[in-house]
C-alpha cells in the first residue's frame, strides 16, 4: 500500500484513503489507482468484517 492507508472516523468506521497527484495526473494513472483501491477493498473486506464485525458497504447498500 504505497499511497494508501486505512484509517478510523469519529464514528468508529474504517475507511481506506488513496492518494494521486492531482496537477499531473493523466487517464492510466486515475485507471491504475482505481484498480488498487478495488483490489485492497477485495482483499481487506471480509476479514476487517470478521475480526471487527460491523458492515461492508455492499451490505449497507443491500439492507
């Protein structure tokens, strides 16, 4: 995670933060960040779920 870091709001949700260079950016980098971002999301998902319990943002869509 080179760029990016989870964190925990006021509320006590975890979120994840991605970070470009916005003046410099180009269309593969917004690409190549979206595609990070996601794969983090997959991979930490389930198991920041069962270790802290709470709901994945899917779930809270879904209700």
């Amino acid at each position: 995670m080179r760029f990016g870091a989870f964190g925990l709001d006021k509320e006590g949700n975890i979120f994840f933060e991605y970070s470009i260079v916005g003046s410099t950016v180009d269309k593969e980098e917004i690409k190549t960040a979206t595609l990070a971002v996601l794969t983090i999301a997959d991979q930490f998902d389930n198991p920041i779920k069962e270790k802290w319990g709470g709901m994945r943002q899917i779930d809270m869509l879904n209700r």
